[in-house]
C-alpha cells in the first residue's frame, strides 16, 4: 500500500533536492520525494491513498535526540516541576518560576490539587532564583503531607518533618558534621545518597519507574523525535534497564526508535578486563529488536558535570581556584578507549571541560598513530568548553561533536559571574566554528538535564541568548539551516542511523516531523514556539494533540 | 565508657587512597590476609575486580554479588558508585570498623567528608605514593593538581615502589612510610588522625593507636634545644622526622626509636619546602587531660614550649 503525503513544503535535508512539496511511501519507505506529478510511475496500476492531512503544513526529517538518558528521565518525570526555565511537557506547560513567593505559591497550588495521602515530589528548585529554602519554609505548605523539594541538579534536596517520617529517617542518628543539615531538612552528597536510599520505595519502586518511561514516551513524542540516542544503557543495571526498556520502549505504539549505547565502564565492571568489553558489547547485539538497537557504538567519560562546576579546565582554571574532576583516571580511559578504539567500534566521550576535551585529543591522536581509522564517528559528547585550537584538532582527527547547546542559555550568565569568567562561558558551545570547520555537529538535551525539545535546542543554537537575556559569542550563532540539519541528519549520523533516517530520500524510513511553520524561514526567535501537528514513524502518523 | 556505649559509637572508617598504580589494591590484599585484621572489619573497595582474595578465606558471598564474607570474621564489600548504599548495608551488618579505599581520583578530602554517615565516622587517611613516578606525575598536565591534593590531604603517606627510587622524599610534615616497613599493616589499621575530635570518644580511643603530631616551626632555634628535646622525648614516640632550621644550619632529623640521625643540608642545596617535625607516637594515648598527667608524658603543644626560640 502507497500512501502519498502532501504538504505545504517537504524540508528534506537531501543536499541535492532540498525542498519538495510530497513524500511517497509503501510500508514504512520513502520510495520518492518530490513533486506529485514525477511520482506517476510508482501510482500507475498501484492502489494508493492520498493523505492530505498536513497539506498546510511543513514536513522535516523526524528530529533526533542523539543523546539522553531514558532511565534517568524515567526517574525524575513522574515528579512534579517548578523551574525557573520554561518545560513544556506533555502534560502541561511549565511555566518559569522566577522568585520564592511564586515557588512557594506554586507548591500550595500543587499541594492543594494532590490527594491526600501521597507525598508531593517537586524538582527544580534554585536559590538564584528561588531563595533560601528549607524545613521549616516547607513545613508552612504542609505538616502533615510528606514533601520533598528536590534542586534543579538533582544532586541534594530538601524535605519536611512528615517525609522524614515516611522514609524513616531518625534526626537523632543525624551529627553536626555529616552532609545532611536536619534542622534544615536539607540532604546533600552523600547525604542525598542516605535519603534516596530511603525515599526509593517512592521513586524507584519498579511501577514508578514503569510509569516514568510511559511519560518519557510521550515527553520524546511530543518533543517531535523519530530517534533518540540513550546514551549510557546500564548506567543503573544493565539487565533491569533492558527489561524495562522493552517493556516501555518496544511495540506499534512507540512512535520513535531508540539507539543503546552501553556505558563502558559499567559493562566491564565487576573483575572484567577494558580488553573484554568489546566482545561482551558486541553480544548485546543479538538482543536487538526493530526500536531499540545496540550498534558497535560505547559511551566512555572523561571530566565532571559540567552543572556542578566540576568539567575539567585548563588554565586559568575556575575564579575560585577549585579544580574540576576525573570520572576516570586519564590512564584508564586511554585504556577503555583503546581496547574500543582497536575493535573498530564508535566511541562516544563525555567532555565537559577544555582540559577534559585535550585529553580525551590527546588519546585520540595516540589512537590515530596506533591504528590509523577514517571515518570512525570518535564523538565528544557534551562539548561545554572548548578552544579554538582544539576545533582543528577535532577536524584534523575526524571526530565529531555532540553538543548540549542548552548550557548556554541556563548556565552562561552564571558561569560568567561566578564560575570561569565572561570571555570562556559566552563561548561555551562554540559550535559555529564546529560547522565552519565542517566537522559533523549534532545537539542534544542530556534531558533531563535540558528540554528534550529539539526545537528548543536549535532557538538555542540559532539565538545564543541566555537567560538573562543577552547574546552570547554571536559569531558562534549556527544558521537556521545549520541548526536543523544538527537536530536531524547530523544527529543521524552521530548515533550511526543515518543510512536509515535523519533526512527524506528515497530509501530511508519515514521519519517525519510536522510542524505548523517552517522553522528555516520563520523568525529566528519563534523557533521554540513552531507548534508540532504530529510525527510520523515509520510511515504511521502520531498525531500530538 | 561502658562497652554498650562503644558499640553504640560511630564505625571509624580508615581512608586508602592515593593515585591509579600508587599500590593500594596491593596494600588491601596485604590487609585482607593479614592476622593483625581485627574480627568485625569491613574492607570496602571500588571494584572486585582486582582484588584477590584468597579463595580458601571466602565463607560466603551476597546474592547480589556485593558482599563477601571471610573465614577470618571480616567482609569485603564493593561500593559500585554508591558509597551510600554500601555503608547502609555495612551499619545493617553491624561491622565495627571500616577500611575503604577511595578511586584513584578522588580527593580524600572529598571522601572524608562523605564519612561522616550516619553510624559512621572518620578515623584517618592514608595516602599511597608512588616512588618511582610521583615527581613526573605532580608535574602532570592532567593529574598534577590531583597528586598534589592527595598527598597534601593524607595523615600518613605510605610511599610504595621504593625500590625503584631508594631516595625519594616527599618533603611533606606528614608521617611517611615505606611499603616494605615489617609494620605497615599494624600502623595503617591503628592510625588515628588527631585533629578529628569525633574519634576520641569511641572505642578505638581506649585501644592502643599511632597517632602524628606536627609541629611546624617558625623561629630559628639552637641545636641544642633540638638535641634535648629528642633526647626527652616520651617512649610513646616512635619516630620522628622533619627538618629543622638552628643556628648552627638546617637539619634533617630522623629517629627511628632511639635511634636519632641529624644530617646537616649542605649549604649550596635549597632549603625544603616545609621545616618541623612531624612526631608518631603508639600506645593508649586517651584524652588530652590523661597525657598531661603523665609526668614527662607526650603531648603536642610541649613541642611549641620547648622549640620555639
């Protein structure tokens, strides 16, 4: 069965035809784009249906995500948002909470709304913006409900009496010294591990987790993806992960497929050698199914988060004089990438810092005079800091970058303040020259540490204005074009599906995104707004209501 | 203090840490054979995989693969990225102390912090360092910041691979030792770091200890005064090392017992970074109101009174 899609305009992302106005299928296929008029070959003696749903409408490439972490998503998602940022989620726009009244406001609100007996979970709470919070700030929502304030890092959150209660956590077991503050009702580093650890009936229960991959499911729909890139497979358990990818992420309803990437150092784990996780790798491949698929892809790290101040940097460092961190020892990671790198496998690293993307240029370039490899897809993933120097290298090398653009517009205001200073963090992301220097260059969230919204990344990448409103480093600016070929065929390419989907061609599956307006030609600043009418998978059409 | 009291102490955790190579998987596989290890011992490590553990000692293992038990009334335990489970899992066992080596690249200062648990306390640090590459790798463009904190972090440094370069010294005012000393195991299990006023009060307060004392100097003193009080010191003291600065040159002091050797830095060589003494002492040192009891007793603001000029 044909069915010819007509549109307004076809965005193909196809070099040599860049605009249609209809994309032909037969079972999932793209057997032409075009115009209606050169596809009478296909139609002649064929029975075929005309679908003219979206003839008002713009019909892009389905977009990509080529890096976030499902699991990670699935924890987070159930609970409830107030965030300084704007998210828009399926099931409601978030809108930005900028002061303490309007937080403290917005948690009555949610308070009020919820049933009594469960416990109210909220995420994304900042002091810049939120004020000083704390137990007893909590406590005037509510004595009796369980509440826990969680920050916008996700790396310490806060809580009342009543939610001490139901985690059984004793205040008296609680000194001075430890990093937990229980007058305060504030658990932070390995504090927060404590309070996790007893908070995970609540959060971790395997229905919650359930429940939070059905909601991932809708936030990548609505986010207008086809294919998403989960970038550290078994950063928790790779067997329990596996099982409930499947169970969420597998059969005719799930509009999107997923590329795994299995995280390096977890999978060798446990008394293997680096030397032994290629093999160990290559046998996930048998458990692929149509949406979910390993490829010889493996995801390694090399410096800190970069939302903790902890990328790496080279000189002059953080204003402050503190230093960044390893995830793994330079050795070690010269390690993993080298028994990867020998394999022939595509190997993602996460850099944060500049310091961090030296080194992982460093081994890189030790990789290349070991064992020459063209085209072998070596992905900085993240790509905070940057020099301009190290963009040669990256060309020079044949690597390509995966960058979360997003840190620009939270966190370059404040890194200029109080991290690193104005002339680094107004650059950070530098991926203008990236495309200059024609190294394949995707965006991603990371969610949930940005929107997963691709059309959010690319009003990032095109706009390069922060949050407090100003224009960072313009000359870093991609075009509209650029930008959507970074959340499309660049992506494709990133997550090594670009033979399959990322662009409209003959040939490939029909991924679409459909959008209301044409996001190269409309205004740069309506990006983000462009509504999205539905996706398409594989020539099924998802409508997003 | 009664025993019930003790018990219901905090668990004292003993720091190994120190860089990728510096040898603290070689030091806990000394640990885990060792008969000094007392029953009730929790080793905790990164990662099973490169511990060995001698097949004839393991008694039982965890469903989870987390835990294993040993024939000698210890267990090893792995942390698998989440320190906060597995001391959850360790106060649940009930283990009475904890030796818990840190990743390569951690900051112990980092890691001490994460001890203070709740049923959990730390006890000291100790710093493995590699003899053979450790000035090349605080030179490091990657790891030098590191290296440099974690040794400018421990409270003994434990320097390995000596062998290799028989003359290495970190000019430190931290108490150092050689991988090869015949004492390593007894020193590391009954290090105590002195300024953490929390250890005092626990069980381990009444065994016996090592414990440092630093003393760093600032005025010029004579070599006499230096003499007399080395002479003077408490049979408590085990060594003593450092450099001093007298008025007839600086000196670098190492005793070991009662054996006391002075060597003069010749004169067309730097002075070191760090001038004091850094004093060990072993034995029941208790609160500060006992030492002073003791007549001619130990106690480490008299090394203020009798050297400074």
């Amino acid at each position: 069965m044909l069915t010819l899609f007509k549109a307004r305009s076809v965005i193909t992302m196809n070099p040599s035809m860049p605009r249609a106005t209809a994309v032909l299928v037969r079972d999932g296929t793209i057997v032409e784009v075009g115009e209606p008029e050169h596809m009478q070959p296909w139609l002649e003696g064929q029975q075929y249906a005309v679908d003219e749903q979206f003839a008002n409408k713009v019909i892009c490439p389905g977009f990509i995500d080529p890096h976030l972490h499902p699991s990670m998503a699935a924890v987070l998602l159930p609970m409830e948002f107030i965030t300084a940022m704007r998210w828009k989620l399926p099931w409601g726009e978030v809108e930005p909470v900028t002061d303490a009244a309007a937080f403290d406001a917005r948690m009555q609100q949610l308070h009020e709304h919820k049933p009594a007996d469960e416990p109210l979970f909220i995420w994304g709470y900042h002091q810049l913006w939120h004020g000083d919070m704390g137990k007893a700030r909590i406590q005037q929502i509510s004595e009796q409900r369980p509440i826990i304030v969680w920050h916008r890092s996700f790396h310490e959150l806060y809580m009342n009496d009543a939610a001490m209660n139901m985690a059984a956590i004793d205040p008296a077991q609680i000194k001075p010294n430890m990093q937990i503050d229980i007058e305060r009702g504030h658990f932070f580093e390995v504090g927060l591990g404590f309070a996790i650890n007893r908070l995970n009936p609540w959060i971790l229960a395997p229905e919650k987790y359930a429940e939070g991959l059905k909601r991932l499911k809708q936030v990548v729909h609505h986010g207008g993806h086809t294919s998403i890139g989960d970038l550290a497979t078994g950063m928790f358990n790779l067997d329990a992960e596996a099982k409930a990818l499947t169970e969420q992420l597998e059969g005719d309803d799930v509009p999107f497929r997923t590329r795994l990437v299995v995280h390096g150092t977890r999978l060798t784990q446990g008394g293997r050698k680096p030397e032994e996780g290629p093999a160990m790798a290559q046998e996930l491949l048998r458990h692929n199914s149509h949406r979910l698929s390993f490829g010889r892809h493996i995801k390694l790290f090399s410096d800190g988060a970069f939302f903790s101040q902890l990328a790496q940097m080279q000189e002059p460092g953080y204003i402050d004089g503190h230093h960044g961190e390893w995830l793994a020892a330079p050795e070690e990671l010269e390690r993993h990438i080298r028994a990867y790198w020998h394999e022939s496998y595509q190997i993602h690293v996460h850099v944060t810092g500049d310091l961090g993307l030296e080194l992982t240029l460093d081994i890189l370039q030790k990789m290349q005079d070991e064992k020459p490899r063209f085209n072998h897809g070596f992905t900085f993933e993240h790509f905070g800091f940057s020099t301009p120097e190290q963009i040669r290298r990256i060309k020079a090398l044949g690597a390509q970058v995966s960058a979360n653009v997003y840190y620009l517009h939270e966190l370059s205001d404040s890194y200029a303040q109080s991290g690193i200073g104005y002339e680094r963090a107004s650059q950070m992301a530098r991926i203008g020259s990236c495309f200059a220097a024609g190294i394949n260059t995707t965006v991603h969230s990371d969610f949930t540490m940005a929107p997963a919204e691709p059309l959010n990344s690319m009003w990032v990448a095109v706009n390069r204005i922060n949050h407090a409103g100003d224009v960072m480093a313009a000359t870093e600016k991609l075009s509209q074009q650029q930008a959507l070929e970074a959340i499309t065929i660049n992506a494709a390419h990133a997550i090594g599906m670009a033979d399959i989907t990322g662009s409209l061609r003959a040939g490939k599956r029909a991924d679409f995104t459909v959008l209301n307006d044409d996001p190269l030609t409309c205004d740069p600043m309506a990006l983000r707004d462009i509504g999205i009418a539905a996706t398409v998978f594989e020539g099924k059409v998802f409508p997003i209501p | 203090m009664s025993a019930d009291v003790a018990r219901g102490g905090d668990v004292p955790i003993t720091l190994i840490g120190g860089y990728l190579g510096a040898g603290k998987t070689t030091l806990i596989n000394k640990l885990l054979s060792h008969t000094a290890l007392p029953q009730g011992t929790a080793v905790l490590v990164n990662d099973f995989g490169d511990i060995n553990i001698d097949e004839t000692l393991i008694r039982s293992e965890s469903v989870d693969g987390t835990v294993i038990g040993l024939s000698n009334g210890c267990i090893c335990c792995s942390i698998s990225d989440d320190l906060s489970k597995a001391l959850d899992e360790l106060h649940r066992l009930e283990v009475e102390r904890v030796i818990m080596e840190t990743s390569g690249v951690a900051e112990p200062a980092r890691v001490w912090q994460h001890c203070h648990y709740p049923g959990f306390a730390p006890m000291a640090c100790v710093v493995l360092v590699d003899a053979s590459n450790y000035e090349a790798r605080a030179e490091d463009k990657y790891v030098g910041n590191l290296v440099r904190a974690q040794v400018a972090q421990a409270h003994l440094h434990i320097v390995s691979k000596t062998d290799l370069n028989p003359n290495f010294e970190l000019h430190h005012l931290t108490p150092q030792l050689s991988s090869q000393d015949p004492d390593l195991i007894e020193t590391v299990l009954g290090w105590r770091h002195t300024d953490e006023a929390l250890v005092t009060d626990i069980l381990l307060s009444r065994q016996p200890s090592f414990r440092a004392h630093t003393w760093h100097q600032e005025g010029t003193i004579t070599r006499t005064s230096l003499e007399t009080f080395l002479d003077e010191l408490d049979e408590s003291v085990q060594r003593v090392k450092g450099w001093v600065d007298t008025f007839e040159g600086i000196y670098q002091v190492n005793q070991v017992g009662s054996r006391t050797t002075m060597t003069e830095l010749p004169e067309n060589q730097p002075p070191p970074a760090l001038l004091g003494l850094v004093i060990i002492t072993y034995g029941n040192a208790g609160s500060a109101s006992e030492s002073t009891e003791h007549a001619g007793g130990f106690a480490p603001d008299q090394i203020t009174m009798v050297l400074s000029s």
